[in-house]
C-alpha cells in the first residue's frame, strides 16, 4: 500500500466535492428556466443556463475521466449557427433542450450531490477520523474540559486507557479510509462516464457530423483544384488555340506557309490540351480504376510511380466505387508522400478483404519520420478515410522502415 498516493487521491476528491455543490446551484438554475419557457423569458434564459451548467459538468468530465482509460468526451451536439433575433434564441433553445445530453447532464447534477459526495468525502473522512484517533490521548482531556463530544465511535473516552481504545479504532479507520480512497474514486468516476459519456447514437452523430464536415471541406478543395487546374491550363491552351485559328484565317490567302507552321503549333497545343484533360479526369476518377477495379488501378500506379514498387492483392470482388476510389487516392497519396520524402529504395502494397474491411498496407525502407500531425497528406488521407468510417494507422520511427496500413468497412460484390 502506497500510503502518501492514497492520501493524495482522498485529497483529490475536494474539487470534485466543490463541484458537485455548484452543480446543485445550476441544476436548479437551469430547471428554474425551463419553468419559464412558457412565459417567454425562458427563451434567453435556458441557453445561458445550459453554457453555464455544461461548463461546470465538463470540468467534472475531465477531473473524474482522468481516472479511467480514454477519458469522458464531451456528448453535445454541434451548436446551429448563431443568425440573430427571436429565430436564433429559439434555435438555440431547441438545441439544448433536444439534446440527450443536456438531460443526461441533469441527472448527472441529480445524483452526484448525494452518491458523488458520499463516494469522494467517504475516504477523506474516515482518514481525518482516523488521524482524529490517533491524536486523541493528546486531546482528550482538552475535549473534556471543554465539555465537548469524547465519544469516538463506541468508546466514551473519560481516561488515559479508554483514550488509547481510541487510538486503536484510529489505526484501522485510518487505513479503511486510505485502502478505500482510490475503490470509491474510481467508482465515482464510473458513475460520471455512465452519466456524462457520449451515448452510441451521439456518438454516430458527433461522428457523422464532423465526418460531414471533413468531406464538405475536401470536395470543395477538391472542386477548387479541378476549377484551377481547368483555367490555368486546358483552358488557357484552348483559348491560344482559337486565336492561332484566327491569325491562320487572315493569314491564309497572303501567306500559305505561315499558315502551315501556325497550324502545326496549333496540333500540339490540341495534343497538349487533350493530354492536360485525361489528367485532370485521371485525377477525378481514374478510367483503369472504373473498368478494371482497385487492384489493377493500384498496379498501374505501380508501373506509373518512380519508386521500385511491388503489389499483392487478394480481393475476391469488387466494394462500391466510393470507397475503391478512396482506397486508390490514399495509396497514391502514400506513394506520393514516400517519392517526396523518404526516399526508399522499395516499396511493398499489400490489398486484401477480411472480416467486412477492405485493407491496404504500403510499406517502404525510406527513413521515416512519419508524422499525421506535422503535415497534410496524411491529415487528408484520415479525412478521406473517416467519410467511410476508415482508420489509418502510422508506425514510422526515425530512420525507417515506415509501414502505413488503412481499412475501409465495405461489402463485396
């Protein structure tokens, strides 16, 4: 038994005892203004109440679920956007009310003022009991003579000798209160993440809701890309060739042969043009991927990347466009980002379907150093994956070798 760690879990239970008896001031706050949503005011009143009393049950998250593995998240919907006027209050106002966890929240300032206390304070003050025990053959006569309370849990002490009964029921009470403390701790922070965790539907919501968002933000880039690379480059060749078009019709009847020259450059800005648009529409969505599937697009990456790359696929059919899409943009993304930076002499991709996932695994011998957290493919490749519920994994230490692995849950056809 560590006793100065358990003393100081005990003592770590007043902040939690502090809260709870400021969740009892905003429990009833916010119950006071649901009451006057019939008459109005409780319009302007519920949001500030709620902000206020989740402000205070979030502290409570993040001091109980320091305690558990993965911690407590917070389970709020995603506030609506603020427009002004009676419409935003009462948007606002909906929002809170129809969210599971602003009830759940109430529950939680509910119960946590009586079970709560009781599971935080209980350990603390049978410690301070128990030191009260051992300090009684000092006090006693103090207490006495003083006319104070002598008793000490069934002992009356009046003398030396019952003063040291107290000191022995001091011992034991003392050890209960630091053998409990981290027990009742945890089952306090047990009943928070019962009370206060996201349930399953708000988290597919909270995930869904910010998977949108992801997506949202990578079509419009995406759109924004096509738009650049259309104006800044089969576009501009276009318009050069309806105006070589133009020179070589005035020019045709006074000079033949400049008329012939302009013309040959205009077949090669077509055939560049041509060349520039099957790029772009590679970028969209591979033809090769759409007529042969994932496995042959990924080989063709293969023979097209500049790297010594080497494919194994083993997928008994074919997942649905969106997601094989996914699949082939990520591992292009991969091979990409490897080209660039880390320099391997080889490079493995392994494809494969089990247990309802379409995975990849691209492995290289360049000199790692991967980080999703210092830079933006990778960051775009989580993205991309989250819209279909896909995970990437990242093992790359400093000097290799760097294994990125993704899965897809998919069905195949």
């Amino acid at each position: 038994m560590n006793i100065a760690k358990d003393a100081r879990t005990a003592v770590a239970g007043l902040p939690l005892a502090g809260l709870a008896v400021v969740e009892v001031f905003f429990f009833s706050l916010l119950v006071t203004a649901m009451s006057l949503l019939g008459a109005g005011i409780g319009l302007f009143l519920i949001p500030a109440a709620a902000i206020a009393a989740r402000g205070t049950v979030n502290i409570t998250r993040r001091l109980a679920g320091a305690r558990l593995e993965g911690g407590i998240p917070e389970p709020y919907l995603p506030e609506p956007p603020r427009e002004g006027g009676l419409k935003s209050w009462w948007a606002r106002t909906q929002w809170i009310l129809t969210d599971p966890a602003t009830w759940r929240d109430l529950a939680w300032m509910l119960v946590n003022p009586v079970v709560g206390l009781v599971l935080v304070l209980l350990p603390l003050t049978l410690i301070a009991f128990g030191v009260f025990g051992l300090l009684m053959p000092l006090l006693w006569e103090d207490i006495s003579g003083s006319g104070g309370n002598n008793w000490y849990w069934f002992v009356k002490v009046t003398d030396s000798q019952s003063a040291l009964y107290a000191l022995g029921l001091g011992i034991p009470t003392l050890l209960i209160g630091l053998v409990s403390a981290p027990a009742l701790m945890r089952a306090h922070a047990q009943l928070a993440r019962t009370l206060l965790a996201p349930t399953e539907t708000a988290r597919k919501v909270l995930h869904l809701t910010r998977t949108r968002s992801e997506v949202v933000s990578s079509s419009a880039a995406e759109l924004r890309r096509i738009e650049r690379d259309l104006h800044d480059g089969a576009q501009a060749r276009l318009v050069a060739l309806g105006m070589n078009l133009g020179v070589a019709e005035q020019l045709l009847a006074k000079d033949p042969e400049a008329v012939r020259a302009i013309l040959a450059d205009t077949r090669k800005a077509s055939a560049s043009a041509l060349t520039e648009l099957r790029d772009l529409i590679r970028g969209i969505h591979p033809p090769v991927l759409a007529d042969r599937g994932l496995a042959d697009a990924v080989r063709a990456l293969a023979l097209d990347s500049p790297l010594d790359v080497s494919v194994t696929a083993e997928l008994p059919g074919r997942a649905d466009a969106p997601v094989e899409s996914a699949v082939y943009f990520a591992v292009s993304e991969i091979l990409t980002n490897a080209a660039k930076h880390a320099a391997p002499t080889h490079v493995d991709v392994d494809l494969w379907y089990a247990d309802g996932r379409i995975r990849a695994q691209v492995s290289d011998d360049g000199h790692g150093g991967a980080d999703p957290s210092r830079g933006t493919g990778l960051r775009g490749i989580e993205r991309r994956l989250a819209a279909f519920d896909g995970v990437l994994a990242v093992h790359s230490p400093v000097g290799g070798p760097t294994t990125l692995t993704l899965e897809i849950p998919c069905a195949l056809s």
